[in-house]
C-alpha cells in the first residue's frame, strides 16, 4: 500500500520520501522534513510504529494512517502534536489506480489546508471518501469486512468438508454461481495475516463472528423445519431489510455478469 500511495502522490507532483525496513533512508531522518508522514505498516505494527515517530512531530505537520482499524491508531496518533487524519483504503494495492475507489477517512485533528489538500489528491484521482469517527469506522468494518470475510471463508471451509470436486463443480455454474466462487479464490489468493489480523483485532469482530453463528443456526432451524412458512418468514424480514438496495443490486450484478459472458466468449473466440 505504501508503494501504490507513493505513485498516487508523485502522480499528484508532490515529493515523496520512502523510509521502511528495506530503505536506505530511516524514518526518524524524513520526518523532520516532511509536511505529511503517512503510516503503512501490518495492522498489528502501526500503534507501535505511531508511538515510536510521535514525539518527532510537530503541530504544522499532519499525520495519518493506512490502517484497516481506526480506533487505536488515531488515538495514538493524537499523543503527537501532529494533526491527525486516519484514511483507510478500501481495496487492495494491486489497483490501476483511485478511479471509482473508496477511502473511509476519520480526521481526529484537521487545522489548515493540510487534511483538504490530501484528500484532494486522492479525489482529484477518482476516489470516494467516506466520512466517519473512528468508532463508527471500526463498527462498520465489523460488518463490511469481518461478516463478509466470515462468509467467505466459511463458505470455502464448508465446500473443502463437503468433499467438493470445484473443478467439476465449475461445469454446473453459470455466471452468477462463479462469480460468488470467483470471490472465495481472490480471498484465499491473499495474505491470511492480514485477514487474522481484521478479523481478530476488531473491537466488535468477536460480536460480529457470534452473530454470524446465530444467524446460520436460524437458516438452518429454518430449514429442517416442516413448516415452509418459517423459511418464508426468515427469508421476507430479511428481503424487507434490503428492499431499498436490491433494485440496484440486481443491476450491477446483471452488469458484472454480462461483461462475464461476453469476456468468456471473446476468449472462446480469440
């Protein structure tokens, strides 16, 4: 991630100075120069690393995190002088580039034009930025990143347990079921620590993970239950919640799944 937001910045034409475990310059030399240090380090690094530049900074510099969780990090940040701003990118560095990406910010300390002037760049460039405390932050991330991911990998476990051939299993799928299957393989592609880390290193992931279990009993009472109606009923409360998004839904999958079938058939024919 360091490197993506070092090309987003040089994009931008401003000065960039690397300084990590494989550099030659070392962060504590840079600081001193820098109007803005940014942290990109594992999740389970950055309060460490952020206590350890803290002192160095001072009240015309800002600084700001690329951290999947909010809450520490920025507290953290704000035992410095700095101004502070947590910035969570929400998709991973192996992106073109910002153009229709998500970055959830959290500004603790914003005095001046140095928390505008960075996030312009990244606006400047494409990106969405999303606004919240880092309490909210970590809320969401509970459901945007640790439910999800929790269906996921449970969704992998389940098929590994079931014996599933996926190879054979790939010949009954239409577009929408790969899909869902292409979605397992580019979580399983990444690094499990970092995903340990989400998932274990959220204030409300345990809670999160507890609700997932509950729900999946529910389905599954729902299920083996020989009165259909209480399937319908778990299944009506739950389309309610989501009525307002299916619509939408239902047309961006529609969109995914046509670029599918018309790149599966270039490639047919190519």
């Amino acid at each position: 991630m360091g490197r993506l937001f070092s090309r987003v910045f040089d994009c931008a034409g401003w000065d960039v100075v690397p300084a990590g475990r494989t550099t030659k310059t070392r962060k504590e030399e840079c600081i001193g120069e820098s109007e803005i240090v940014m942290i990109s380090v594992p999740i389970r690094e950055t309060v460490v690393v952020i206590r350890e530049i803290a002192p160095l900074l001072g009240s015309d510099q800002l600084l700001c995190d690329l951290t999947s969780l909010k809450t520490e990090p920025v507290r953290a940040m704000l035992e410095s002088k700095a101004q502070v701003l947590g910035l969570h990118p929400m998709f991973g560095p192996t992106v073109e580039s910002l153009k229709g990406q998500t970055i959830a910010a959290t500004p603790a300390r914003c005095a001046g034009d140095l928390c505008n002037r960075l996030l312009r760049v990244f606006t400047d460039q494409g990106a969405r930025i999303t606004f919240a405390t880092p309490e909210e932050h970590d809320r969401m991330m509970a459901v945007v990143q640790v439910l999800t991911h929790a269906a996921t990998l449970s969704l992998a476990e389940s098929m590994r347990l079931f014996g599933t051939d996926l190879s054979r299993a790939r010949n009954f799928m239409s577009p929408v079921y790969r899909l869902e299957l292409g979605l397992i393989g580019r979580l399983l592609g990444q690094d499990p620590a970092l995903y340990c880390d989400i998932m274990r290193m959220n204030p409300h992931g345990r809670n999160a993970i507890e609700t997932f279990r509950r729900a999946a009993e529910r389905l599954e009472e729902a299920v083996k239950s020989e009165e259909s109606g209480r399937f319908m009923r778990l299944f009506g409360e739950n389309a309610e919640v989501f009525s307002e998004f299916v619509p939408e839904a239902s047309k961006e999958t529609d969109r995914i799944i046509r670029f599918m079938v018309e790149y599966e058939d270039c490639d047919t024919w190519a």
